[in-house]
C-alpha cells in the first residue's frame, strides 16, 4: 500500500538538508495602500464640493477619505498622526484644504492624491473659512486676530499676506472693547458680498460685520446689557418674556437667509440668536437692540446642552430670502436623548414676526461627530431641497433626504420619525456582518479568466451599490479611467466575501475600483435545504475550474462553478443518499452542489486533485474528501476524532505517477485508465498536531500524529520545495498540468511523457523529492522548520526555530518571481514583520498602525486574506488592499486609477458661472442657466453655490494692511519731537507755484517739519472723512465724561509742546545772538592782521 510504502521511504531516505538562504532583501518591499474602501472608524469632520459632487471625510488619525460615485473612493495619509479639525473644498477646483489639530494648514491636489504643501501657523487656529470660489482663506487665532493666507494654485505654495485685524484695531474702530485675550471662534462670509464682508465672531459674545473695501464695520452685535424677546419658540408657545442677556460665549455661527441679513448664533447656554445684520442700531440704541435680535430655545429647560453646530438650507419656493430649514445639534436638555433638530422657519415682515412651523427631531445611531448639507444636484427653482449628511461614530455615515424630511416638516405632528439611509458600502462589512474573506489570483493567459469574463459580462449592469431604500445616493463625483470600464479587459483577481446570512458575494478586483460580480444567496432558490443559510465559517477557490466552496456553520457545504450559469440542477448529498433536486434559473453562477454530512461548523477546505476533490474539515475532527465533480463522497474519516482540537489547516501532497492521456498505436490520443495519482493529506488542529492520511482511502499514514514536544497554539501549516513553491495553493496544481517538457524538472511531481507505465525508479524518485520538502509551522509564539521526513515520522526535529517575543495571530507566505520567497507575520499588538524563506532571517519590521492608521482588533486575523504579494484586511467598515513587494504594480496604478477631480466638469462650471456672472441685470434667470448647461454633462450641480470669478479687488487689499492699522501707525507718529539738528538756518526755502498733487510728489518722501510735528497728511486738500476715520482716530472707549477728560489732556499735551517748541526756539535765536557777537570780534581781529600773518 502507498501508506505503507511511503513510510518504509521515509525511514531510509536520507534527506539533503543545504537549506539555502533567503533571497529576500529590505529593498524589495514596499508596504503600500493600494485599495482602501469604507468610512474610516475615527471619522470626524466632513467637507463637500457641490460642484464636483465630493464627499471628504477628515479623521482623528491623519487620515482623509474622498468618496465620490460608482464606487470611487480615495484615501490620503497625512505624515502627522494628528485630528483634523477643519476641512474644506477649494470648491471646484481640485484641491482640499485641512488644519490638524498641531496648526498643520494643509493643501491636497486632489487629481494628484497627494500632499501639494502646507503651512504651520505659530498660533492655535481657533477658526476657519475660505472665500467661496476663490483661494483666499480667512484664519483666526487663540488672540483674536484675523489674518489671511492664500494658496496659488499654479505654484503650489500657501502664501501669509500682510492683511491682518486684531482685536485691537475692532476695538478702537467700533468703541466697544474686545480683549486681546478674546479668541476668534467663527468667521462666516457675507452671501452675496463678492467676498467683501466677513463675519468675525468672539468667544465672549461680540459679533463684527467687517467690510474689506471699505475698511467699516457695517454691523456690531452682541456685548453686555440687552434687552431681548423670546420671539420665538420651536415648541411654538404664545408665552414672551423678557430676560437680562449677559456677555455669554459663542459656540456655533451660520446664516439664516440667503441674501445674508440674518445671522443664526448659537451659544454654550443652549440659546440661539438671529442678528439682523442689514441694519446697525445708533449710538444711543446699542443698549436696547430688541429690533434687531430675536431668542430661540429648543427647551425650556434651565441646564440645556450648548449649541455646537448650526446649518441652514433655504426654501426657494419661498419668495422672500428667510423663509428654510435651520439644523441644530445641541441645545437640548442635559441628559435627554441625543437628536439632530430640524426646524422650518417662517418669517413675514421685522423680526418680530418669526414663527416655527414644523420641527423634526432625527435620533441619532452613535455619538455625533459631524454634519453637512448637500444641496440637490441640478436642481433650480422651487425643486431645490438639501439632503442632509449625518457622521456619526464610530465612522457611520447617513443620510436624510430632503424631500422626506420637508414631508415630515410639513405634517401637523411637530415629531416625527426619519428613517436614514446609511451609506453604501462596496464592500459590506457590517450589515450583513462579514465572516471570512479570499483573496484570489487567476492564472495569466488562461482559460478561466476568458470564461469567467464572459460569464460577468451580462452581469455587471445593475448590480452598482444602490440604497436598499431605493433613495439614489447624491454622491457622484469623480472619473474612472476609459481602461478600467472596458468591456474587452480580463479578470485578473477576485475578492470573495461570506457573512453571517449565508451569502456570498464576489468582486472584480483586477482594478483599482472593485466591481461586483455575484452575489450567491445563502438559501438555495427553489429548494428546501436546512441549514444553508447559517454563517460562512471558511471558503476555497479553485483557479482552474472556477469552482467555489462554501462552508457553514452547521456543516453544509456548498459548491458553485463561477464559469457556468446554465445549471438548473443540483445535487444534494448526505452520508446516506444523494438526491438531484431542480432550481430556478438565473442570471448568476448557480449551486452545483450541497453536501450536508455532519452537523458540525466547518472549519477548513481545501481543494486537491487540480480542483477534482475536495478536502473537508470538521469541528469535531472528522475528515471527509468530497469528488467535486460527480458529485460524491468518497470517505470521511475518524482519525482525528481522537484529539478534542479542532482542525484549522488542511493541505496536499500529491505525487504523480503516470500521464492521463497517453500515446496509443491505434488512435491518436486516448484517455487511459492507468494508475491514479496518489496524494496525503495533512490534517493540523489548534494544539498543533499533524495527522497524515492517504488520500484515497483515509487510511494513516502513521499511526500516531505528529506532535510538539511542549504543547502550543498552532496558526497555520506550509508545505515548501526545495524551490520554495507552496504546494498546498491551486497555482502548483495548475502548473503542474502545463507543458511537462518545459517545467516538469523544477516541479515536485514526476510525470511521464511516454506510453510506457512508469519505471520503479522514478516513482521512487518523486518520492524522494517529496521527503526533500520542507514543512513550515507557525505558532502563536513560535515558527518551527522541519523536513517531510521528520513529520512523517512523528519527530520534533527543527531545522529552524524562531521564538516571539509577542503572541502571534496571523500568517502567510508570498511569492517573488515565482517563487515563494518570504512569511508575513501579524501580531496581536498590530506589529508586522516579514522574514525571508527557508532561513527564517527578519527582513522587515512594520504596523498596521504605521500603514493604514488602524489598531489591532479582535478576530480581525479571520478576515484577512492574501495571494501573490496582495494583502487584504477587514477593520470595522474598513477594507484595504496592500502591496507588499516594490516596483510591484498588480492594479495598474495610476493609469487605471480613477480620478477624484473632473476637469470636464470643472470647465463647465467655470464657463456657466462667468456666462451668469455677466448676466447680473437677469439674475432671475441665471441659475436656471447655470443649472442647465451644468447638468447636461454629469447632472451635478449646485446652482445655489456662490462663486465669485473675480477677486483681484480682494487681492489688491488683502496685499495691505487694512486702514486701521495704518490710522494707528499715524497716531503713533504724533509724539515725534524735533531736534536742533533738524533746522536748517539760513536757508531761503524756493517758492514756486505747484498743484498740491504735484507738490506731493516733489516732495520725494521727505517730511516737513510740520508734518513731522502733526502727521502725515496724503493730500494738502482738505477733504471729507468718514465717521469710521473720525472714530478711529479720535475716540476711545468710555462715556462723554471720560471723553471730555482726555480732550483735555490732549490739549494739555499740546500745550506743553507748545512751550517746549518756544523754549528752543529762545534758546537758538540766543545762540544766533551769541554766533553773530562772536563773528563780529573774529573779523575785527582778522582786520588788523597783515597777509603775511595769516
């Protein structure tokens, strides 16, 4: 028998143990991310482009997610490990603006995906906001001053120009104080302004409206001492009162109309605020501003959560600009359930008339991190509605639709019940929860692929990621590649999924963007099998048949051929009968097969026989070897029930004796029965036993398994060539049914190319080159190398053994140039290392801390999966591609990667926005415009986005600094005192009659002495100032008295100066006097002296 053959060889073979060094070298790897699905788990702030139709996602890690549409997604890793805490699109123009939690101003290039540059501010950046349609950004600090930086796109670079106010310089042009200690909390354009005018809010309560050109404050709110109404009450309540508002901090800014005159202001008490900005109160009704501030409270409660973000969508069916929706998070009772607030708000004629027509209170799924509007895409008109995205943690991304959330608005119960749809996943991960996954490369050039395309081909319409409701998700941003969409491209890899409903589901993977392909239902259609749709414990896939195995938890095994869909049978076997039952006919791959012989979880398969049978593995220990393709069993064995582990490994060891097809004399080619090909099998369980079994029959090959010495957890079991393939992957088995003649001398199997039956001596040569293979085992806390021969025998005796210092939880091997080259270890403390085969040396040491920013979960070794150098690991909604080897390029990237910027679009755009911009004279008319010729290359446009075209007027101030400052640097010029050296004595000044323009400019920069004693005045010709000039450079702070007080100081001041002057002026004309008495005697007594003398 072979069994027993085998073992006699073993026993007298001598094996040749010069185990070569690895090959692998440091610069061979490369650990990248190249695929990376789902909404990271620390997601934190959101940002959108209403252009381009984009979705970014900051994170608590250094991380960004772009989601775009048809499955386009892209991840951009910052250096820093560190929160984002501001993220916003340059809006259509492919960069995406970031500000870590260290002051990092970041700049990503969106087509590009990568980092074009960054800027570190010396001071904590307590608020944020770019100019819409323009690279100007506002930046304001922990000391309340407002600055600005710019981003050239063409160079590349963050500029910090000189414009800057500082609360200061407010303080003296508004005649409120605003301590420099005060940081700036909010900063919010003016709608409509061309970026003129800018909101700059204070922690302590103090509104600015501050105009650019002008360099006035149009508008100041908030402060000590007013006297306001509850106007409003979102539980619509007729009770008003009046109350005392104190100086209080503000917590969240937004506008609440459209044209900018109402500005919404939430504050850490729970209350709100809507200012009137069109209107500025008078110097005597600063103290009682009840006309243009209005209260409203979501609760009536005295301790109530602070306000933390407010948004707000108009109602374009309305025909005035204030009438929308107004989102709240906060300002709710401390301790109530935590919900997101909706209100639709009415108003008429004053602030007064303000009333809450409907409100909505949307429950949350986790903790609240983020939200942001969307603005429907094409919409114009009375059509327009903004759907609403919810993050909530841990990485949960909703959305509410618009118009279900005006429905809801509309009804008379002011509190209803909005159901979210949750984000689409291309790879589901969480609902249905994913149980195991396969990582599977196809053979190039081969029959399987072709078969497999053609297959697929009729299945790829319709089977694009939609919302289960049927909501279509507004998301559509970004191109894929002509190549990647190609009808005529082959697949390459695919990624197979089971979940805990049964169901599988299989992707494309050849490119960057994953395509689904199938999804096989865990309930057989048509059938009554138990038991098929409980969870997905493992799976195999054969390469070369394009079959597919699935087990369950209840020990049911199923079989699919992806390459066939014509099947309206299957076969459903037992341990007792085997019955052909039929199903309906679909669209997809079909079950061929249901085995259900034990009520036990299945926890390893493995193919053998180039896909012809099938290995099962029990949780009870048993075996079964399954034929594929009768289907039939053809034995289950009980030789493992002996040991109480369960098996987690199987692999073959197959030894090919003969040719199938040989030469015959009478026909050309005949298929000959000729001895089978005989094969073990290599049972290893969780307490790191080896069983062999022959795997014809399931008889032992030894009669005791093999075992440690000292009792471990085992991982995994690889069985190795002297040329390092691994021989328990289908690869080796299809290689070994290639060309014999080119390849048959480096494989492990002998074959036969003649019509003979094979000699004695080269059967026993197959085996001595089986004996020659090596055995890897890997365990928790160690790696042990053994020869066949050992194994076979029951010895523990290593070639090579590596102890860890850190319990180990995953392994696998991957090739280079074909050859199986190197061990990828994975350690529960999230650690990687890689070491090269057969030595074992460490080659590389890495984290998927380091590489996707994850950390190490439970049970996250069960759904990774590799194959050819391609890693792929499942955390949360997280699913990531990684390459290991350098200069590998399995995806094609970039060329088949999608970009996340549309320039075709992005042209549109611009020509629309600059077609309307000349259209101002018909504004009526030009959104509809621009909705229209936008919409008709992608359908994805935001006609309520305002974008300016121009902003060299911006430019040309924010080059400068701004008025006041220079009004301060004149104030301090009025202390300058002359000195003696200054006055030039008798010099005739030369008078000719100038233009003050040109006097101005003969001047040459020089100043007079009057100029330096009163200040520099840019033009002799008197002229009008404005109030704003007059306060700035005249007033302070204070009441009529103290104003009176330092007038007179003033004066004061000025008289001293006064006197000074004519105190000088006393002593030079003495000086003079004493000059001129002094000459005098000199030229007598020159006089009176000959030449001779001199």
């Amino acid at each position: 028998m072979f069994a027993k053959r085998l073992l006699q060889k073993a026993v007298h073979h001598h094996p040749q143990l010069n185990v070569q060094r690895g090959d692998l070298k440091p610069q061979d790897l490369d650990l990248r991310v190249a695929i990376h699905y789902g909404v990271p788990s620390t997601s934190s702030v959101l940002a959108f482009d209403p252009i381009q139709r984009l979705l970014a996602i900051g994170t608590l890690d250094g991380r960004i997610k772009v989601i775009g549409g048809d499955g386009i997604e892209g991840l951009l890793i910052s250096p820093k490990q560190l929160p984002y805490k501001y993220l916003e699109f340059i809006q259509n123009q492919g960069f995406l603006i970031g500000i870590s939690n260290d002051n990092d101003i970041q700049v990503w290039n969106l087509e590009d995906r990568c980092l074009a540059c960054c800027l570190q501010w010396e001071s904590n950046i307590t608020a944020f906001c770019l100019i819409g349609g323009s690279h100007f950004m506002y930046i304001g600090d922990e000391y309340g001053l407002l600055s600005v930086v710019k981003f050239d796109g063409e160079d590349g670079k963050l500029s910090h120009l000189p414009y800057n106010i500082s609360a200061n310089s407010l303080s003296e042009a508004s005649g409120l104080s605003v301590p420099d200690d005060q940081p700036i909390v909010g900063i919010l354009p003016q709608p409509h302004s061309s970026g003129d005018r800018v909101v700059i809010a204070y922690a302590n309560g103090l509104i600015i409206l501050w105009d650019v050109s002008k360099s006035q404050i149009p508008f100041i709110g908030g402060g000590k001492d007013l006297q306001l109404k509850d106007a409003v009450d979102s539980d619509v309540q007729d009770d008003i009162s009046e109350i005392h508002l104190q100086e209080k901090e503000i917590s969240a800014i937004c506008w609440a109309s459209s044209d900018g005159s109402i500005l919404a202001v939430g504050y850490i008490d729970g209350d709100i605020l809507f200012w009137n900005t069109s209107t500025a109160p008078s110097k005597g009704e600063r103290n009682e501003q009840t006309k243009n501030v209005v209260k409203l409270r979501l609760s009536s409660s005295e301790r109530r959560l602070p306000v933390i973000v407010l948004q707000w969508s108009s109602n374009k069916s309305s025909r005035n600009d204030y009438n929308g929706q107004l989102f709240i998070y906060g300002g709710d009772e401390i301790g109530s359930e935590e919900v997101l607030t909706v209100l639709s708000l009415e108003w008429s004629s004053g602030m007064d008339a303000v009333r809450c027509v409907g409100r909505v209170d949307l429950t949350l799924t986790g903790s609240f991190a983020d939200m942001i509007l969307s603005p429907t895409a094409g919409a114009t008109g009375g059509n327009h509605k903004a759907d609403l995205f919810v993050l909530t943690n841990p990485g949960q991304l909703h959305l509410y639709d618009g118009t279900n959330l005006s429905t809801l608005l509309s009804e008379k119960e002011r509190k209803q019940f909005a159901c979210p749809v949750e984000f689409p996943l291309v790879i589901p991960t969480v609902d249905p929860a994913m149980t195991v996954g396969k990582f599977s490369v196809l053979p190039a050039g081969g029959n399987s692929s072709k078969s497999l395309s053609e297959l697929t081909s009729i299945m790829k319409p319709g089977l694009t990621p939609n919302t289960a409701t049927g909501i279509k998700w507004p998301l559509t941003g970004g191109v894929p590649t002509q190549l990647s969409v190609s009808k005529d491209n082959s697949i390459d890899r695919l990624y197979i999924a089971g979940y805990q409903d049964g169901s599988v589901r299989i992707w494309d993977a050849s490119y960057p963007i994953l395509t689904l392909l199938f999804v096989l239902e865990g309930v057989v259609q048509g059938t009554d099998v138990a038991s098929s749709s409980a969870p997905v414990t493992t799976l195999d896939f054969c390469q070369q048949t394009l079959n597919l195995a699935v087990g369950n938890e209840c020990g049911v095994v199923r079989i699919y051929n992806l390459g066939s869909s014509n099947t309206t049978s299957f076969h459903y076997v037992t341990e007792t009968k085997c019955e052909v039952q039929s199903c309906a006919q679909g669209k997809g791959p079909e079950c061929k097969a249901v085995f259900f012989l034990l009520k036990s979880p299945v926890q390893a398969l493995q193919f053998g026989n180039c896909g012809a049978k099938l290995a099962v593995g029990f949780g009870f220990g048993r075996v079964a070897v399954l034929d594929v393709s009768s289907p039939a069993i053809l034995f289950a064995a009980d030789c493992v029930s002996s040991s109480s582990s369960p098996i987690i490994s199987l692999s073959w060891l197959e030894f090919k004796n003969a040719h199938s097809h040989v030469k015959s004399t009478e026909k050309s080619e005949t298929e000959v029965a000729v001895k089978p090909e005989e094969e073990i099998i290599f049972i290893l369980t969780k307490d790191a036993k080896i069983f062999s079994i022959d795997g014809a029959n399931g008889e032992m090959i030894h009669p005791h398994p093999w075992h440690l010495k000292k009792e471990e957890t085992a991982l995994s079991m690889y069985i190795i060539a002297s040329s390092f393939p691994v021989l328990n992957r289908e690869k080796h088995l299809e290689e070994s049914s290639k060309d014999s003649t080119a390849k048959g001398e480096a494989e492990l199997d002998a074959s036969s190319t003649g019509t003979e039956h094979p000699s004695s001596s080269e059967t026993a040569s197959s085996l001595d080159r089986s004996l020659d293979t090596l055995v890897l085992l890997c365990c928790e806390s160690s790696l042990r190398l053994y020869s066949m021969k050992s194994v076979i025998q029951g010895k523990d005796k290593t070639i090579h053994k590596v102890n860890h210092t850190k319990p180990c939880c995953w392994t696998t091997t991957f090739k280079k140039d074909g050859r199986v080259c190197g061990l990828l270890l994975l350690f529960q403390t999230g650690d990687l290392e890689i070491r090269s085969l057969p030595d074992l040396e460490l080659v590389k040491e890495s984290s998927i801390k380091s590489i996707l920013r994850w950390n190490y979960k439970a049970n996250m070794d069960k759904l990774m999966t590799s194959d050819d150098a391609q890693l792929t690991l499942t955390s949360g909604c997280e699913v990531a591609f990684v390459s290991l080897l350098a200069g590998s390029n399995d995806f094609r990237i970039p060329e088949y990667l999608p970009c996340l910027h549309d320039r075709v679009l992005a042209a549109a755009a611009d020509a629309a926005i600059n077609f309307s911009s000349n259209q101002k004279k018909k504004q009526g008319i030009a959104p509809g415009i621009l909705g229209g010729i936008v919409k008709g290359f992608k359908g994805k446009v935001n006609t309520s986005a305002t974008l300016e075209s121009d902003f060299t007027h911006l430019e040309s101030k924010f080059l400068k600094t701004p008025f006041i400052d220079t009004t301060q640097n004149v104030n301090k010029q009025e202390d300058i005192e002359l000195d003696i050296d200054d006055i030039d004595i008798d010099e005739t000044p030369l008078v000719i009659n100038y233009s003050s323009h040109e006097a101005v400019k003969s001047k040459g920069g020089k100043e007079t002495d009057r100029e330096k004693l009163l200040g520099t005045q840019d033009d002799s010709t008197p002229r009008v100032r404005t109030a704003q000039e007059i306060i700035a450079k005249y007033r302070k702070t204070g009441d009529a008295s103290s104003a009176a007080a330092q007038a007179r100081n003033k004066l004061a001041e000025r008289g001293e100066k006064l006197e000074r002057i004519s105190r000088r002026t006393a002593e030079l004309q003495s000086g003079a006097e004493n000059f001129a008495s002094l000459a005098d005697e000199l030229a007598k007594a020159m006089e009176n002296r000959k030449w001779w003398q001199i």
